[in-house]
C-alpha cells in the first residue's frame, strides 16, 4: 500500500505523557461506535453523519431513576422534548415510563403525535398561546404557569371550556447559582409566588397540583438543588397551613451537567460535572428533611435533559481540506460545522481521529463548511496530520444539536441510532433542496428571469 505523505515540522514531541488529570494529552483513535465500524457507517450513510446510542440514553435514564430512589423513593421522569425531539428519541425515554415535558405548542404537538395521553404532558414555557393552553386543558394536560396574564387567560378559558385546568405554578429563587433564571415563573424571595398562588386560589378556576423550577442548565453545583427543592416545599407547607391544599407533586425541573466541558473551564468535564448521586443526595436531604414530605409523600419530578443525552450522541464528520494558519496553526476543515453542531460554541467538545497516524502533533483548529467566521468547531487541540477525506469523531453531541441546528446554507445530515442489540436504524434522512424550498412562495412578476 501507498504511504501517505506527512508534513514535515519541528516540534518537540511530547506524546504519551500524563496531563495532571492522568489522561493522556495525546489522543488515541476510535475506529468504532459500540462495536460498530465507523467506516461502515459513512459508506452506508455519508458524512457528516449523526449518531445515537439507544443503550446510552436507556442507561443514562435507568441510573438517575435508581439513584434518586436510593434518597427519595417515590420518583418520576419526564422528557425534556427541547433537549431532542427526535420521535425515536421520546420514544426510548417513554418506554422507560418517563412523560413528557414540552416547552411550545409545537413540542406539545409532538408528544401528542407519539401517543403521550394529555394527562402525562407537562406544558412548561413562557410563550403558550390561547388555542394552545385551550387543546391543554381539553386534554388534561398539566399546565405550569408561568406568569399573571397566563393565569388571567388560564381562567378565562376555564370558564369558557367549562372545565377545570390541572396546573401548577414556576418558582424561581436564589439557589446561590449565577446568573439567577428569574425571568420564568414567579419570584420565590419578595413573595410574588405566593401571592400568585393565592390570586389562582381565589379564582377558584383550577387545581393547584403542584410546583415547578427550572433553576438553569449545566448546573455545577449540585447542592443548588437542595435550596431549590427547600423553598418548593416551604411553600407546599404554607399553602397546605394557609388553604389546606395538599399539593401532589414537586417537579424540580433538568439543569444536570452533562460531561462536556465549558470552554471557559480548565478541569475536564468528566471530573467537574457533579454526577448523578450528588445531584440526587442534594434533593434528597431536603426532602428528607422536610415535615410535609413526611406527612404527604408527594411525587417528586425531574425533568433531566442535557445529562440524559449528551453522551448518548457523536458526530462523525469528514476532512475536506487543510492550511496552515499566519498563527503556526494548522487548520483543518470539516464537513460538519455549527450548523449541526452548535453546542461547539458553549463546549470544548472532544474530537477524536478515527485511524492511527504516524508522525507528530501540531495544534490543529477544527472549522466547519460554513461562510461564517464564528464557524469553529473546536479552538486548537494537538492533532495528528489529518488528510482529506479523514475522518474524525466529535463528542458528545447529543443534546441541544438536533432542535437548535440551523439551515444555514447547508443540508442537514442523516441521523441513525445504534439499537441495544447493534443494528443500525436511520432516524432522520439527509435533507434535499425540496425540504428546504418546499414552503416558499415565488410571487408571479418574479418567476421570470
Ligand atoms: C430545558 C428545560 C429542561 C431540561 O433542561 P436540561 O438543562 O437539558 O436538563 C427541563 N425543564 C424545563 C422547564 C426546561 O425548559
């Protein structure tokens, strides 16, 4: 066989050594996914090409399930649709028993195509619309509220439909986390929330199921939780004292770190992300400290996205092309760019070749195909000579990719899961000029050119 040719340049070779977290700061190459060959899967489906672990997600849901039960038994989960709304995707997190949490009428709509009975649909969201809190409601859907006028329009169509919503309200307090999220629900610290439940009392419109907060996403710090599930129950205890409403459920919301790392963090991620147990030992000793979950054994929800299925995702993109950067750097670019792959702004994401290669490292930055100068997949990282048509793995992607990826001037790829017993099903096909034309209108004057 014909050898590749390698770049030469000085550098002083420093492969093999330790990091101080005793990783190797040279990366070894992965030539397969759960068994299956990363080469097959680009032949068979092109690149760039994303994959899915169906036993990950299973895993990753089965583990928080048995971890929070070891602190407080009576547990549930639901979807977080936003976090990745592949139907294949809801599907495995349902069939585990989880519900499903939504955050539009879109994603309502979604869960409701999957078969997901209304009364196993959380309706979270600032921005819910009349006809949508309308199907809710007939639905039985549990609705939580977010703000006054919500509340206001909540029992206006109560009484229209003549029927009674199921709702709870959104909390947000200080969990000594920042940025504090206070622009969804209710203010726990100057009283708003409980002066919103007594207005939704009053009204005699609903019932009050329970309370729910959303502290923030990629929380570092578990113990914020017990603050957040602390002031929940201080108010479950005020209005069971003050209305005599006992409340049936605290939904705690997601916000559990996934492994990835933060570009501004030095400690890799799979050291600085808390892991489930210490999530799980901070919930549970409000609650097993708290006299009203003694009495009442309400339900506890958690609504984990990000940390449920980041690590369940890769991307395997291509190498089209390379140069060496003014900087001494040398430049690589891939098929697949922030149009897919957008956490790449919030993470370092890991990027791994798919071969071995010989000769040296050289600081190499990742950029994808797009006319964009923001378009960086990963800064610097000491890297073997790639070749154009290489191929790399990039992980973990598989939160927040698939919902918030862009049209920008790119097909989007296929998607396949790998299934627990190693086949290999496509989820989502490669888009065409039609999927993204389909929709558009050419006024008459303009059809002639
Ligand atoms: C986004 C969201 C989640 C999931 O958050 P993660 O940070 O991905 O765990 C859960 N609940 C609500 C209300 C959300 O908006």
């Amino acid at each position: 066989m014909k050898k590749t040719y390698v770049a030469p340049n000085i550098e002083r070779n420093s492969a093999g050594n330790m990091n101080k977290y005793g990783a190797k700061s040279v990366v070894r190459h992965q030539d397969q996914i759960e068994g299956v060959a990363i080469n097959d899967l680009v032949s068979k489906f092109g690149s760039p090409l994303i994959v899915l672990s169906e036993s990950q997600m299973r895993k990753r849901y089965r583990r928080l399930q048995d971890v929070m039960q070891m602190h407080y038994p009576k547990v549930e989960q639901a979807w977080s649709y936003k976090t990745n709304y592949l139907g294949a995707v809801c599907s495995i997190f349902h069939q585990e028993g989880a519900r499903a949490e939504v955050v539009s009428g879109m994603e309502y709509q979604m869960a409701r195509r999957l078969g997901i009975a209304g009364k196993d649909i959380i309706f979270n969201g600032p921005g819910k619309r009349p006809d949508e809190l309308k199907a809710a409601i007939l639905d039985n859907a549990l609705i939580h509220i977010d703000h006054l006028d919500e509340l206001y329009l909540l029992e206006k169509l109560a009484k229209e439909l003549d029927s009674r919503p199921n709702v709870a309200i959104r909390v947000n307090m200080d969990t000594g986390i920042s940025p504090q999220w206070s622009r969804f629900g209710f203010n726990y610290e100057n009283g708003e929330a409980m002066r919103a439940i007594q207005r939704l009392l009053a009204g005699k419109a609903m019932n009050l199921k329970g309370l729910h907060t959303h502290i923030g996403t990629f929380i570092l710090d578990a113990n914020a939780y017990y603050w957040a599930a602390r002031s929940l129950l201080d108010l479950a205890t005020k209005i069971e004292a003050e209305h005599g409403i006992v409340l049936e459920y605290i939904d705690l919301g997601g916000g559990f770190a996934s492994q990835n790392t933060l570009h501004a963090q030095y400690t890799p991620g799979e050291f600085a992300s808390p892991s489930f147990d210490q999530y799980a030992a901070a919930i549970g000793a409000a609650f097993n400290e708290s006299h009203f979950v003694s009495q009442y054994l309400p339900l506890l929800i958690l609504e984990t996205g990000r940390a449920m299925v980041d690590e369940a995702g890769y991307l395997i993109s291509s190498v089209l092309g390379k140069k060496n950067l003014p900087t001494g750097e040398r430049a690589v670019i891939l098929d697949a760019g922030v149009n897919t792959t957008i956490t790449a702004w919030w993470y370092k994401l890991k990027v791994t070749p798919t071969r071995s290669f010989p000769g040296a490292y050289q600081n190499t930055v990742f950029y994808g195909p797009l006319c964009m100068n923001i378009d960086v997949m990963r800064y610097a990282l000491p890297f073997p000579d790639l070749h154009t048509g290489d191929k790399v793995l990039i992980t973990p992607v598989g939160a927040y990719n698939n919902t918030q990826w862009m049209q920008f001037i790119e097909y989007r790829p296929r998607i396949v899961l790998i299934t627990e017993t190693g086949k290999v099903e496509l989820l989502r096909e490669r888009e065409e000029l039609e999927d993204v034309i389909s929709r558009e209108l050419i006024p008459e004057h303009l059809r002639k050119i």
